[in-house]
C-alpha cells in the first residue's frame, strides 16, 4: 500500500503551522512534539503507521472552524479523528498532515424522548449515545463491535452497521440531522430533528464519506424504544448448505430477527477453545435473535425453530432467559479475542448476497488451500456481511504480504457474485486499491465530483477511498 | 416525447439534448417542468427479485404497482409504502419506481421502518453529460464509496435521470389492526401519538384528522403475527389510558383502507386550495398549525408530517417563521409555484453546494426540475 510523499514544503513550515493553531486553539488544544504526536500515528489497522505533522483536539465547533481555515490558507491536508477505531485506516495520517481529533468534545447536548431524538457532540462514543438514553427507556440502535470506543463523528464517516442492522438498519437510516465545518470553516446545519431533506439529501453522502467532505462536529440521531425482551436460539448444522437454507427459509417465512450470526468450524473450535460457550463442533453455527415481549418471542422462536428442524441440525438449543442467552451469545461476542489468542488475523468485511453464501464459503476454502492460510469465518448471516478472518504470522517474512492477497481474493469474489468491497469498515487506504474492482471510472469520477464541490483543494483526508493514481492531479 | 427504449438510448438522447428535458416517469406528481419531455416509460421490468435477501432490483419505468404485485406473490412489500399522488393532484398515469424513488416519496410507515431513500440499496443514473453512472449494489450493507445513491434519490431529477433501481423490501404483514381516540385536540393528538411511539410495541403508523367526519380522529396502526397484535393492541389501550379512550379496530379491509387514505391524503381530494406538506419535529407540530391559520390540516407520522390546505397562493412559509423543518409546495397554480418555490429555499451555505452539486452532475444546465 502506496502514501504520497509528503510535500515537502509543509514538512518546512511545520513550526508556522503549529503557531497559527496554536493562536486559535492555545496550547493545549495543538500537540506537535514527536514523542506524543507517535500516539496518532495509526489507527486500529495497525500494520500501517505515520506520526503526523501535528495534532489539534479542538473543543468547540468554533475551534474547529478556526483550526480548519487555519489549514485551508496554509494549504496543509486534514486527517479527521474520532477515537481512531478505523479497521480501514481511515485516520491513518501522512506526514505533512494534521490529525483533527474530536474527542474532547463529546457532550449531550439535548434529548428528547417525545420527539425520539438526541443530539450529541460527535467526540461521543456510541455506546455512551444509549447509555444518555437508556433510564429513559430509549437506546440508539447501530451497535458496531467497537462500540465502547468508538465515536459518533467514526461511525458517521464510515456509515457503521453492527450486528442488528437487519431490522433497525445503519448509520445513515438512523441520522436526522449534522452540523458540519467544511474544510474553508464554513459552519452548515443539514437537518435536524425532523425527517427528510427538503432539498438535495446531502447528510445521504456526507453519511459514509469518510471525512472527506468536511467535519461533523454535532449530530441529531434518532432514539428507539428499548424491546420488552430479546432471546437468541443457537442451531448448528453438518453443511455450509443446511445452514444457508435455513437462514433463507425464515427471513421468507415472514420472520423478521434482530441478527443472524454465523459461525463456521474454525471459529466454533476457536470461540469454544476460548470462551467454553458450549458449541456443537459443528460445520455451521446460526445464532437467531428475536425481540418483543415473551409471548411474542416464543411464537416467533417456535417457527424459527420449526423450520431449523426441517434443515435436519446437529444440535438446537434456545436459551429460556436471559443468563442462557448470555451464554448463547459469549462466543460469538468472542470470536475475534478468541482467534487473537490463537493467531494474528485479517479481518476482511465484503457483503455478498445472502443466496450466494454456500458458493462463496466453499470458493474461500479454495483460496485458502490455494495460499495456505487458515480463514475462519464469522458474520452477519441475515444481510450477508461476511467477516471472512484470514490467520496469518506476523513474524514471518511475507506472510502478511501473502495474507493481503488472499484478502483481495476473496474481496473480488464478493464483487463477483454481486456483493461489495466492504459492508460497514469503509474503504480507507486498506481496500482503496480495489475500488476499481466494483466501480467504473465513470462511477468513480462521479464520486470524485462530490468532493470536487465540498473540498476544491482536496485537502480532508485525501489519500483515501479513491486509488491514487484516479485521484491524481485532484490532490494537491 | 422521448420514450428511450434502453438506459444506453436515453444516455445518447441525454447527450443529444441541446436545450432544456422534462424527465418524468408516469407523470402523476403534477406540473412538470418546461422542456423537451423525457420518459422513462420505456425503460421497464423488474430484473431481480430474490425473496431470500429481501431484495428487488427494477428498471426505472417499471409500474409501482407491478412490483408491489410481484412482492405480494412472495408475502413482502415496499415497507415504506409510497403514496400515490392522482387522487390529490387530479394526475392520470401510472406512478413509476423510479419517480417514487427520484422524489423519495414515502407513506405514513415512513417514521417507523424509514423513507424510500432508506429501503434504497443502489441505483444507476445517466447524468446531465450523458454518462452513465452506477452507485452502490443489491446487497444491504454497503459503505463501499460516497453513498450517491442516496443523494439522486430525492433530487427530483436535477443530478441525473434514474435509469434502475435496488431496493431493499420486507415481510408483508399477517394482521393489522388499529387503535382510534375520538375527539382530541391537535397538541393532545400529538402527546399521544409521541406517548404511543415511544412504547416498544411498534407503531408502524400514527396520524391524527381534526376534521374527520363526526370530530377528530386520532389513529394508531400495529402490524405483525396475529397474536403479536392483539397482545400489542391491549398493551398500548392500557399504556394510553392517560391520553383517551381508545377503540381497538380489526377489520382488516376496513384498516388497509384507512391507511391508503392516510398515505393519499384523501381528506384533500377535491377541496379548493394549495397543498403545503410540512416536515417538523412532532412537539412542534400543533403550535405550527395553529400559527399556519391553515383551511385544513392533517397529521401523519405521529406529528413529523403535517399536511395543510391553506388559501390560493397564501405565503404559508412566512406565517410559520423558523423552525425546525421545512415546507414543499404540493399542489398550487404554476404562478403561485413560480412566485413561492416549490421547494423551501436554503441558507446561503447549502444554496452554495446545492448548485454546485448541479453544475458539477448537468453542467449544461439541461436538467430541468
């Protein structure tokens, strides 16, 4: 993976950098000394690091106007920052670049439970977002795994998911509302506690690029009544077929379920080694979910469980309250701690249409064979988010080399069956080199276009998303 | 008229083009605008449907109600169950996918399962130039890129001509039922329906009628397996006692029937005036209506849509002042929407991008909408 060089220029005038941020921001707000500018150096794609030219953790809205114009004159690029989660690399800096970090501003700023909203400055982590809400009766739907950590200003960039996507959707489906500084410290407001844009649907496209258009500092996002109750059942299966027929039959039985997870044998054997979840060793795990109250689930669960029987399952279990469910849901919540335990790994995210999931599992076997690596996979099995782990040694020579193609492999054949690159992790600099796999450069130009006309000199995070030479002669 | 056959002749006809096109799909939302008329009515056919993903992709042109039939086959639905606007506007025609998907026109279930732009899952577009551009897929987890299908949809045509479309769709529904209050006033009628949503049992629609035939009607829809509902119904009369009495309405036809009217704003049909619909956050609702000194009013998504009949060419934007929200001019003479915008007008800010975003799609300015 190809950086720019950094402009040497900027790399000269660091220190007149570093003093007009500094007037508009007071020391404690620009981090500019090498020794702690290291701690910004990556995010959590941790194979590629960069300390950057400097750091601003602004506090305001304001601040952050002021430390973007800063950059617009002096024509420095901008990496933004949430809590630097990124598995794409999203944050990863360059060095003539200054990291916008917004984690010092993270309060409440309103909630409102008759309208159903909240609105938070964008430094906030998601699972604090529901825990503002949660004695109220309320939570915030979109649950990626990083949830402790993660920001709202993260999860906004990169449009996140998470594991109940299926019924409650993503990022953007739960978004009303942004104030966001461009890159000149133009301040808008797009949205808000209403629904639906008046005009053009630009929070649609700020949603999910990347921190490229600008910097969302505050969000309006709608809350849900919490369920009466949520109770998973775990079935395991003898085929990668039995399990993908299964998943097919209740989603067209009318069943809607909050998440269908899926496990296959590595990361059964791997989760089981590691959390004693008591899994079947087994070819194929499926853990449904279901909410409502327990009547409702357990008319729901009786035709989950009627049609896994049809699908002839190794072992059924169905937890009966909610210390079972707990356990039902320990090893999956595991699998990547478990498979860190045993290996370095490459975590890959292509979505691939549900009906092309047994195809695809056997073609990564494959490839697998094919390079000599072990891949367990784990995934959102009800909208086809597949979490393909590619094991590898980090200290042996080319193996990471090798594990990335495989990974690029396996990105492909997600694209061919007619999936996608990467379902809720974004692009960043980790698949920016495929993206002329899924798009044309027609729908590449077009999406080039958009930052063309909220960041003309293409200075916010411009060494992601579109490969560099599409990008070229558009960055500075 | 144009009438393409294919996206690659309506990609020539675009480049072709020297002054001004009309695109429209079936025609049914009313005055269109000046130009050389442009269909997609050509372009027709559902190519995919794959009831196990939940997915459905179809080419611009294709009837709405072609593909709700073709999904009623297989027990599912478009859940953001689109309006129809003929009995409104008093259009003929056949509202299309790709209208309903360019205006992201949506229905009551809107606030709860999302608008049309949310059930989008990719779409193919020939922009102002000529070219023709794909965005996003079939799958439903996607963030591979800029989300520009989410920005078309809505657009109303003025970023590019939508030539397919792949949506997202859902289960149909076992058993509906409703729940009615008599008699509220509109900020007791919102109260309500904001108590209602804000209880987990999934009011998949909440709309209140002030001038409803024998007073005021406030209507709370639940969806599901039939003993989900009936459970639901049960718990939400009780949970609601504080805010009215509450009937609990079974009769299927007479439930589906109510909610096609809610969706087609039936109380309007055939009343004199202009048609404003307003986007608000529901607590602020009922102080504009009062405010709007509106003929009529009706209430849809539990309070976040308001719909107003207001005298011919009233300035309604001026009465209601700031808020949180905005106001689209539905139905009105062409002069009243020349001389009030169809559309609310933009801070300077997004007015900037808004136009920018239009030069860059159609530099030639040959988009009309």
């Amino acid at each position: 993976m190809q950086m720019p060089s950094p402009d040497a220029k900027i790399m000269a005038k660091k220190a007149q950098v570093v003093q007009r941020l500094t007037e508009v921001l007071g020391a404690r707000g620009v981090i500019h000394d090498p020794a702690e500018t290291r701690a910004y150096e990556c995010d959590a794609l941790t194979a590629y690091r960069c300390p950057p030219l400097c750091v601003v953790l602004p506090a305001t809205t304001e601040e952050v106007s002021a430390a973007l114009r800063v950059c617009h004159e002096e024509n420095v690029p901008v990496v933004p920052r949430g809590s630097g989660t990124s598995l794409a690399g999203g944050a990863l800096p360059t060095a003539d670049s200054v990291i916008l970090g917004v984690s010092r501003m993270n309060r409440v700023l309103e909630i409102d439970t008759d309208d159903r909203i909240i609105r938070v400055q964008t430094g906030r982590t998601n699972l604090s977002v529901t825990g503002a809400v949660e004695e109220l009766g309320f939570f915030y739907a979109p649950d990626p795994s990083s949830q402790l950590a993660c920001a709202i200003a993260g999860n906004i960039a990169m449009n996140s998911g998470g594991a109940h996507c299926l019924k409650y959707g993503v990022t953007t489906n739960n978004l009303l509302g942004v104030t966001m500084v461009q890159m000149d410290g133009t301040v808008i407001e797009i949205g808000g506690a209403h629904m639906d844009a008046g005009g053009l649907d630009l929070l649609g496209v700020i949603c999910g690029s990347e921190g490229q258009l600008g910097v969302v500092t505050e969000a309006t996002l709608r809350i849900l009544p919490k369920p009466e109750g949520a109770l998973p059942v775990m079935m395991g299966y003898d085929s990668a077929e039995a399990a993908g027929a299964c998943v097919a039959d209740i989603i067209k039985a009318g069943v809607l379920p909050v998440a269908i997870e899926y496990m296959d044998r590595p990361c059964i054997r791997a989760c089981e080694a590691f959390a004693k979840a008591g899994y079947p060793d087994c070819e194929a795990l499926l853990i449904v979910e279901v909410e409502g109250s327990a009547d409702e689930i357990s008319y729901q669960l009786d035709t989950i469980l009627k049609i896994a029987r049809d699908h002839d399952p190794v072992e059924i279990r169905a937890a009966q309250d909610s210390d079972e469910a707990a356990r039902i849901w320990l090893g999956r919540k595991s699998a990547f701690g478990a498979m860190g335990q045993i290996n370095d790994y490459m975590c890959l995210d292509g979505t691939i249409p549900v009906s092309a999931l047994p195809e695809v599992l056997k073609r990564i076997g494959e490839l697998s064979d094919q390079y000599g690596l072990g891949v367990a996979n784990v995934f959102h099995a009800g909208d086809g988010n597949m979490h393909p782990l590619i094991l590898f040694d980090a200290n042996k020579e080319g193996d990471l080399e090798k594990c990335e193609e495989m990974g690029a492999d396996i990105l492909r054949l997600c694209v061919e069956v007619g999936g996608c690159l990467t379902g809720e992790h974004g692009v960043g600099v980790e698949k920016r080199d495929l993206m002329s796999v899924q798009f044309a450069r027609e729908d590449l130009e077009a999406q080039m276009k958009v930052k063309d006309v909220f960041d003309p000199k293409w200075l916010l995070n411009p060494a992601k998303v579109f490969p560099l030479d599409v990008s070229e002669g558009r960055r500075a | 008229m144009i009438r393409p056959a294919s996206e690659a002749e309506l990609a020539e006809a675009v480049r072709a083009a020297h002054g001004p096109i009309s695109v429209r799909g079936g025609g049914t939302r009313g005055p269109l605008p000046a130009g050389e008329a442009l269909t997609t009515s050509g372009l027709t056919g559902i190519t995919l449907h794959d009831p196990a993903a939940l997915t459905l992709v179809a080419r611009a042109g294709t009837p709405v109600e072609e593909i709700e039939a073709a999904l009623a086959e297989a027990n599912q639905r478009l859940a953001f169950e689109p309006m129809d606007h003929r009995g409104l506007l008093g259009t003929t025609g056949t509202p299309t996918i790709g209208g309903v998907v360019a205006a992201n026109v949506s229905g009551p279930r809107r606030m709860q399962v999302g608008a049309a732009r949310d059930h989008l899952l990719g779409l193919r577009f020939v922009d102002g130039e000529g070219t023709i551009v794909k965005n996003g897929g079939r799958v439903m987890k996607n963030v591979t890129g800029y989300d520009l299908a989410r920005l078309v949809a809505g657009s109303r045509g003025a970023l590019g001509v939508i030539t397919e479309v792949a949506l997202k769709v859902l289960p149909g529904t076992e058993t509906c039922a409703n729940l009615v209050a008599r008699g509220l006033d509109d900020a007791a009628a919102v109260r309500a329906m904001s108590a209602a949503l804000g209880t987990p049992f999934e009011v998949s629609g909440a709309a209140h009628d002030p001038h409803a035939e024998g007073g005021p009607r406030t209507v709370l829809r639940i969806e599901g397996f039939a003993p989900s509902v009936a459970y639901r119904c049960k718990a939400l009369a009780e949970r609601l006692a504080p805010h009215g009495d509450w009937e609990i309405e079974t009769d299927r036809e007479a439930v589906l029937a109510e909610w096609r009217g809610i969706r087609d704003v039936a109380p309007f049909h055939g009343e004199q005036g202009d048609v404003w619909r307003v986007s608000v956050r529901p607590s602020q609702a009922a102080d504009l209506v009062a405010r709007a000194g509106a003929k009529r009013a009706f209430y849809d998504w539990g309070g976040g849509l308001i719909w107003l009949l207001t005298a011919e060419g009233d300035d309604l934007r001026a009465k209601l002042g700031r808020y949180d929200g905005h106001a689209t001019l539905l139905r009105a003479t062409p002069e009243t929407h020349a001389k009030l915008h169809t559309l609310q007008p933009e801070p300077l800010a997004l007015q900037a991008l808004t136009r920018g975003l239009r030069e860059t799609f159609d530099p030639r300015g040959i988009l009309a909408a």
